[in-house]
C-alpha cells in the first residue's frame, strides 16, 4: 500500500502546480473583478475539498493498512461521524450558493440611466453600430477591414442597449468577464463600469452565419477628457 499510497500523494502535488493558470484573462471592470474574485473563491473551495477528501483516503490507506488486527472499529453505525459527513457538504454549497447570489445580483445591477453613458448596440450579419444618443454619434462598421471602434470613459458605468436586426448574436469583450445575447425583438443590457485604460477587442459569441467569424470590434477605455474630445470629433 505504501507505493499506490506514496504515487498518489505525488501525482496530487505535481497536478497542484498548474493551479495558479486559470486560463481567464485579467479583468478590467468592476463587474468582471466582481465574477473573477467569486471564480477563485469557487476553485479555493474545491481545492479545499479536494486536499481534504485526497488527506483522508491518504490516511486511511497508511494508518489502517492491513498488516496485522490493527482494523478500524465495525460498529454498524456512527452517528456523529455521519452527522458531520451529511451536514458539512450542505453547508459547502448553501455558502457557495449564497455567494453566487450575492455576485449576480451584484454584476446584474443597472445604473440610472442618467449617471451613465448608453449606447444602442445594434447588431447585423456582419457588423455592428454603436449608438451614443445623448453625444449624438454613430459609429459602424462590418467585417475585418473596417471593424468599429468606439470609446468610453473609464470609471464610469456604460450602460448597453442591445438589439439585433437579423439573427441572434451575442455582445461579448473577453476582458468584461460578461456576454449578453442579442435577441430578435428582446432589448437586453448591459451594464459595465471599466476600470482601466487600454484598448480591449470584442466579438460576436454567438454562431450567427457563415461569417460568423467577421464580427470584430475595439472599445477603448479613457479618460473623460479623451472621451469628450472623441465625441465632438467628427
């Protein structure tokens, strides 16, 4: 038992090493910091488990190994024992559950429509345009040759209009940690407070066609300076 038991314990830390790449990219929003930090309380969570479950078969396979009448007792039941195993995995998930809750009702929240700059997304195979109507300007493009790009202002919340004129497609920039779906006759939102510079690239999420594929668009974050001047440009 020694050597299934010893693998094991090695297999559990080499796998350990590759915890830390989580594979998302970093979050520039205050609702995508909100999501990033209940994934890794998420993955925290079940490592604990995990070390907790891999600890106890580790356990029982060196303390109880069979080499003489050293067993474990064979009582027909143990009920604070049962007790503890029944309880704690409620209240693992009534608290993951709970901080689910808390996240979505935190990232869905919508900013007054006066404190926050909307903009009418408007999606079509295959482009998209970007409405600002209280600046009073249009952005459009289609495919990758004259793909859109917009700004908005940083720390501030953006507040998105989404409609589709043709099929379904989907709002997506990696860096927001958040997709929104645009449905034919259905005006969904989204509501996104960035919280650093930096030009970030978004796309359609959604199989719309066979250009598909040729959906990109650019949102710059700025400054509220940057912002005002980029309106008033023509």
């Amino acid at each position: 038992m020694r050597r299934p038991a010893l693998f094991l314990a090695c297999a559990t830390l080499l796998a350990g090493c590759e915890v830390p790449s989580l594979g998302m990219p970093d979050p520039v929003s205050k609702e995508g910091q909100r999501i990033d930090s209940l994934w890794s309380g998420f993955v925290v969570a079940s490592f604990l488990v995990f070390g907790l479950v891999v600890g106890l078969i580790l356990y029982a396979a060196i303390r109880f190994r069979r080499k003489n009448d050293d067993v474990p007792s064979q009582k027909p039941y143990n009920v604070p024992m049962e007790v503890l195993y029944t309880v704690t995995p409620i209240v693992v998930v009534a608290g993951l559950f709970g901080f689910s809750v808390a996240a979505q009702l935190d990232v869905t929240k919508t900013t007054p429509v006066d404190e926050a700059v909307v903009v009418n997304v408007t999606s079509f195979q295959w482009g998209w345009r970007f409405e600002f109507p209280e600046q009073g300007k249009v952005v459009e493009g289609a495919g990758e040759v004259s793909p859109p790009t917009i700004e908005v202002p940083v720390n501030r919340s953006v507040h998105f209009v989404l409609r589709t004129e043709d099929v379904n497609h989907a709002f997506w920039v990696p860096q927001f940690l958040e997709k929104r779906d645009l449905i034919r006759g259905i005006d969904n939102t989204l509501d996104i407070t960035p919280n650093q510079l930096g030009e970030y690239g978004g796309k359609c999420a959604e199989f719309c066609g066979l250009d598909h594929w040729r959906m990109p668009f650019t949102i710059r974050v700025v400054t509220q300076p940057e912002f005002d001047a980029w309106v008033r440009s023509r």
